[in-house]
C-alpha cells in the first residue's frame, strides 16, 4: 500500500496537474501532466518515465529549437521589503 511521504495518508487520487519545470534560469510549463495526489495534504507524485520526458522535451525546446505550442511573458520581481 502506497503511502504519503509527507503526512502518511495512504489515499491518493489520479489526477493532470500543470508541472514547472526549471534549470538554469530557463522554464518550462507543462499541462496535463499525470500524477498521483495525496487526498489529504495534496503532495504530488509523478513517475520517472513522466519526469524524463518533460526534461528531455525541455532540451529539445531549449537545445535543438523544437516548436512549441506556446510561450508566454512572465514579469520578474527581486523581494524588497517595506
């Protein structure tokens, strides 16, 4: 029986969650991605194969100029505190 590394509930449900994938300064944002959630305190579980696949699709975005579906401009701030 499976259960959460966070808080040990051992419900889950099947879910497609949008996965931010980041190396360097360099984003990839993906959706639909499949995961299994804890029901009780929410974590996300993704398999390997999943994870190798965005990584390996982020190289091929980012690294042999693969067309994507979208991009989009994200504002950037620093902290500062008032």
């Amino acid at each position: 029986m499976k259960v959460c590394n966070f808080c040990g509930d051992n419900s889950f449900i099947e879910k497609r969650v949008q996965y931010i994938y980041k190396h360097d300064d360099r984003f990839l944002i993906v959706n639909s991605v499949p995961c299994q959630e804890c029901g009780f305190c929410g974590e996300q579980y993704f398999e390997a194969a999943v994870l190798k696949k965005i990584e390996k699709d982020f190289h091929d975005i980012y690294f042999h100029g693969r067309a994507v579906e979208q991009e989009i401009k994200v504002p950037v701030e620093e902290f500062v505190e008032t």
